[in-house]
C-alpha cells in the first residue's frame, strides 16, 4: 500500500494544478474541444473545409527515438516488456490488404528487435463519419479481417482494441511481447567490417503516390515519359505485398546470423533509419550505403516527378524491410537463406552497405547503384536506368 | 524455426489473396485511400465539409468486450499480460487537464482489474491540422505533460507512442502490466448479499456538454431555469477534477477488502457497465442500483434539458469511477477507508445497490435516491431536487 498512499500526494499536486489552470486556454473563446467534432461526447457538429498538409508527422518531442520497440525490465525474473504503437491512414485502396498491411506495420517494430514472438496485440481503428454506413459495414470488417489474418499469420492474436469515429480513417495496433533476454537483440553493437542487408525492396511511396496519378491527369502528364499504366499497376502491386509481407523470418534470421543490430524502414527512408541506427552504436562506426534496391520503375517515376528523394534514400517507406548489421562472412548466407522456398514465396535480401570506422552517421554514395527489383510474376527485363541493375547480387 | 516456417505457409495463403483481391472495392472510381487527406503520404487535399454524427462508436464487432482489460497468460512461469488502449477527442479545454484525463481514463481499465502497478504506457496522439503552428505547439506539449504526469502519479511511464496529423485533435494510450495471479482480480466472483460501490460521482457528460451550452444560447435557455452559469462552472471543474483522478486507491483497496468483481464507468454509463458486469458473473446474481451519486445539479440539467438519461443510467461518463462489488460488511469500510487523509484530498466512494439472486442483468429501481456530490470547496448546499438527498450516507 506504500506506493497508493505516495499517490494520494499526487492527487494534491493535482487539486493545485487544476485550481490555478482550471480555465486556461490561449483566448477566452478558445475551445480545445472546437478541435474534434465530438462535442461533448454527445453534439452534431460541422467539420469545416480544411486545407491539409500531408507531412509525417514529427516523432514526440520528448521521447526517444532510438529504438523501434521500447523494452521495459519487468519485475518478475530477468524478463522485459517489448512494445511498440503505430497507426496511419489508408495508402492503398484494398481494405483487406490495407489491414495486413497495418498489421506487418506494427508487428515490424518488433521484429527489428529480432523478437519472432508476439504475446498479444490490440487493434486502433477509426471508422470515416464521411462514409456511407452500408459501404462503412463492407469495408469495416475488412480491414479488420486483413489486421487479423496477418497477426495469425504472426502467431498471434488481437485480443481488444479501440473504435472510433473520425473525419478520416485510421488503422493500427500496438503489439507487446514479455521476453527472456535472449529473445532480442538490441540495435546498438555494429562493428567496422559488418555489411548492411536489406529485406524489402524500397518504393512503396512512390508506387501509391503513382497509382493515385493514374486518376489525375496533371500528375500523370509528368511521369507518362518514363513508365506506363501496366507498369504503375504492377509496381503498386509488388508494393502492396511487400508491405503486407511480415518481417518475421529475417528476425528469425537475425539469430541464426548473428545480427549485431537492425531497424526497420519506414517514414524516414532508409537514409533517416539509417542514420537513426547508427547514432545508437556503442562502436565508432558509420554506415555507408551503396546499392539501392527499388521497385522496378520506381526510380524513373521518382526522378521523373522531381519528388520522393527515392535516389536520395529520403522517400517514406510503409512497413519497409529491416536493414540489418551482419558479419560480412555471414551477409550472402542470410541473403541466400531467405529465399529458400522453406520459408514460403516472396522473401528477399540484398546487401546494401558496409560498416566503417567512424563518428556514427549514415551515407549513401554519389552514385549508387540502383537494382530494379521485378514485380514477381513479370519475366520481362525493364529498361535498366544509367546506373541501374537488375542482378539480385549487387558487388559492393 | 518451426514457427518461421510455418510463417512462410501463411505468406502463400496471402499472395492469393492479393492476387485475387488486389482491385479490391466497392466501385471502380472508390478510393479508400480517399478518406484521409493524407493521400499516398504525400499529397495535399482538400477536406470536404461534412455533417459528423457524433455517436459512441460501437466496439469490435467480433471482439469481446466482458473485461475492461485483457488478460493474456504468458510463456513465462505463471504470469500474466494484463494490457487495454483508450483514445478519444477533447472533452474539456484545459490541454493539460485533457491529458490527464485521457491517461487516468486508460489506466482506469488496469485499476479495474484491481492492478495497482503499470509496467508502461504509449501515448496516441493526434494533432489538428486545422489548427495553427503556433497554437500546436503550445497544446500539444501541454497535453503531453498532463499525460506524462498522470502516468507518474500512476507510478509508471509514457516510453513510446506514435503521433500524427489529424482533422481532429485525439489523445489516449496504452496501459500495459505483467502479472503475477495474485496481482489482478477477475471480474466474475459477485455472489448474492454483496454490496455495490461506486468511487466516482456520475454526470460528466452532463456537465462538459452544459459547459459548452453557456456560449450556446439557445441549448442555454432550455436549462437556465434550473442552474446559474456558476453553478454550471463549479460542476465542470468538478468533473474535470475528478476525470483526471487515477482509480489506483481504489483499486488497491479491492484487495484490502476482498473485491468479488468490478468494472469502471465510462461510455455506456453505470447502467450499461453494470449490465456487462453482471452478464459475466459464475453465479446466478443480478445487480440493483438503489442511489445515484451525482455531481451537484447535474440531475436537474440532464431533465431540463431531455437528454442524456442521467437518471435512466444510460448517460456516458468518461474516465468515471470503479463499481466495485464487495461483501456487504466490507463496504462501508470500504467507503470510509477511500477517504482518509492518508491517500490524500478529493477521493469518495458511495454504496450504490446490492447484488441479488438473478439472471446475471443489472437495472436501476424506479425512484433511485440522487445523491447531490457537492464541488469541493463548496459550503453551500444546492437546493436538493425531489428525490435527491445531499448526504453521502445513503441507506439502501
């Protein structure tokens, strides 16, 4: 009872804080609750026509963004807790896919962490006040059909979760593991002479941005020189399953190859992770990335929009792949490893850098190369850009 | 790596599906990526102006929802995951406040389970892009910190969480533990002869909605009959007050007094929580609800006003009180304990109904007493309406 008589301290601390800011708002007509339209839990309301501007959205200002998961010490025998949040909004027009996407998206938090279990998951839903009911009850159990299969397919299950509604829709999740020390490898021990793997190729943005230009024609104009409507298809669709695909097997790997760190590729590109990563090493070391593998066509459409910095490593990724520090003697057997038809279709790796000496940054190198990664299926070569290939074993 | 491989089935399974619903929607021209206005995480767009239904969204609809949190046993020697999310919009226009009510009211699901501890907590957040940079950046940290401190008052944590950019403004979280078996109490052990408590007085719905009716002249003039604008500020603060107060106390004197079973009350009022709580009881029981503790006038609102069914039990509560079932002899020491000094100023509780021989349903007698809670720091006593009683000592 020690710790709920410290808390009745707490509660005065509060009396006092809610005495003196009991009606604090910028202007006296200024309403917090004018931001949701929500009144009261209980009032119609107007959502006003508002410009949006779609940026990421900046990480907390006052928590770290070190690691993908944060990994708590329990109070019970050497265990931690490994969690992770995240929720988004739709990116492809599949409801079913855009739950397993959803899904892979946050469960890839804790694969980076090299964790291959997941003890439990909650889902974060937000249903669109804007659509239909009837379509509303097709798409609703869709989505959470997708979430659902991809966490079975995780070896887990969602047990709760929230819903609610909101002028957009959202989709997420939160997925916890308790793990013996053993289970996780933190991201923090690369050593000069490592080699960086990834697992999925990179586009993803650029492939949904260019689906969404086929419907307009301004957009369009700008990229039709260099890529055809098939070929946008296609690379939304390659794009689409590798953001559903889970991480789980390259984490699987990770022990089996004795990755000494890894993250996973999402809003920041690889650049951002990568940098992020190497901020995190106790070793002076810093990574320098040399070969870009990219949804075939991703590239020209990149270039071409004069957006996305996909050449640059800054373009978003969705549930990319995990970037992981190997031994280099170790690197071409993971790579090799994943694509064994054990593990089902559809994985891939590639070696993408190497680790240096130095001060804990991340580069990619003037020109690096770029592997255009075929859409399964396709048996046609594309045309390979300038410094493009379309090998799957890039020299370094 | 029997579970990887497995995996790798799954991954097949998938690609069918992709490949068969990859067009997926209910029209060719749909888009579900049409409701965001965060179009392929790069456009920008323009928000529609839309009516918005401001309803209680339903919960999962294939999910449980007969505990307020789950309950996850783990791989490791007897413990168990106890963990539950909750988010919502603004209710109340002190940023600050705001966040410690959306952390009391997550942690709330814990307390109900009787756990005490908290392992850790992620924070949802969503700020509006309709509001100006400038402004965000004063609310948000505001309502982080309130967040941040209730966590603390908590004894725990916020270690992650995710952000984004939203029409609306939402907050919430995550609150997960592990537990040994003796740490949490399932909420089914209610046997006949017990005795309800409630530790938070009813009626914030009715108080943040009247709050907002004082700029809204023409839903004022329907209750100004029956409440001065003071009073209508006093019963918000109040509520606010007590949204913002942790359930820790009461859930750690669950324990003291040997708890059978409880629930919190939250968006289907005490009347609807009840009936949940009753239809997971082993024994053949049914709850009575005899007094309904409320916040000072609030009663009279919710009646001049003709809504929310304060008195019916059907109005919402955010972050209210635990309803605790207790053996009839622990109760009033159960009450009178919650109250003293040594937890610090503001906490109550009141007996509210007994638990009878039923089939597991819940209901409110006819003329239930209303128990006027008055504002802290108040002296006067409100004129009690007809069947309404001030005292904090009801008889059943």
């Amino acid at each position: 009872m020690a710790e709920v008589a410290a808390t009745g301290a707490g509660g005065e601390a509060m009396a006092a804080v809610a005495a003196g800011e009991g009606s604090l708002g910028p202007v006296p007509s200024w309403r917090l609750t004018g931001f949701s339209g929500m009144k009261g839990l209980e009032e119609t309301a107007q959502e006003a026509g508002l410009p949006v501007r779609a940026e990421l959205s900046p990480p907390f200002p006052t928590l770290g963004i070190g690691m993908d998961s944060c990994v708590i010490p329990l109070r019970h025998g050497g265990l931690s807790l490994v969690q992770t949040t995240d929720f988004f909004y739709p990116l492809v027009e599949d409801p079913y896919m855009m739950g397993r996407i959803a899904c892979a998206n946050v469960l890839s938090d804790l694969y980076a962490m090299g964790v291959t279990e997941c003890d439990n998951m909650l889902m974060l839903l937000s249903v669109s006040q804007s659509m239909p009911e009837e379509e509303r009850e097709k798409i609703t159990p869709l989505m959470i059909k997708g979430f659902r299969d991809a966490a079975e397919e995780g070896g887990t299950a969602v047990t709760g979760g929230q819903t609610v509604v909101n002028p957009w829709i959202i989709i997420g999740g939160v997925a916890t593991v308790v793990c013996q020390p053993n289970e996780f490898i933190l991201p923090d021990s690369a050593v000069v002479g490592d080699v960086l793997v990834l697992t999925k190729p990179l586009g993803t943005q650029v492939a949904v941005n260019a689906h969404q230009w086929l419907d307009n024609p301004e957009r369009w104009n700008k990229i039709k020189m260099v890529v055809s409507r098939e070929e946008v298809e296609l690379g939304y669709q390659e794009a689409m399953f590798n953001m559903a695909t889970l991480n789980r097997i390259a984490a699987g790997l990770m022990h089996t190859f004795n990755a000494h760190a890894a993250t996973d590729i999402t809003g920041f590109g690889i650049l951002g992770h990568s940098q992020n990563l190497a901020k995190q090493q106790r070793n002076e070391v810093s990574f320098v990335i040399h070969n870009l593998p990219i949804i075939a066509k991703m590239a020209a459409i990149s270039k071409a929009s004069g957006r996305f910095g996909l050449l640059q490593g800054t373009s978003a990724e969705t549930s990319g792949g995990l970037l992981i520090c190997l031994p280099r003697e170790q690197a071409a057997r993971f790579c090799s490893e994943i694509k064994s038809s054990k593990y089902g279709e559809g994985h891939q790796a590639w070696i993408v850098g190497i680790v240096e000496k130095g001060n804990r940054t991340a580069r990619i190198i003037d020109k690096p190369r770029v592997i255009e990664v075929l859409p399964r299926g396709t048996t046609a070569t594309p045309l390979a850009p300038e410094n493009s290939s379309a090998s799957s074993e890039p020299s370094l």
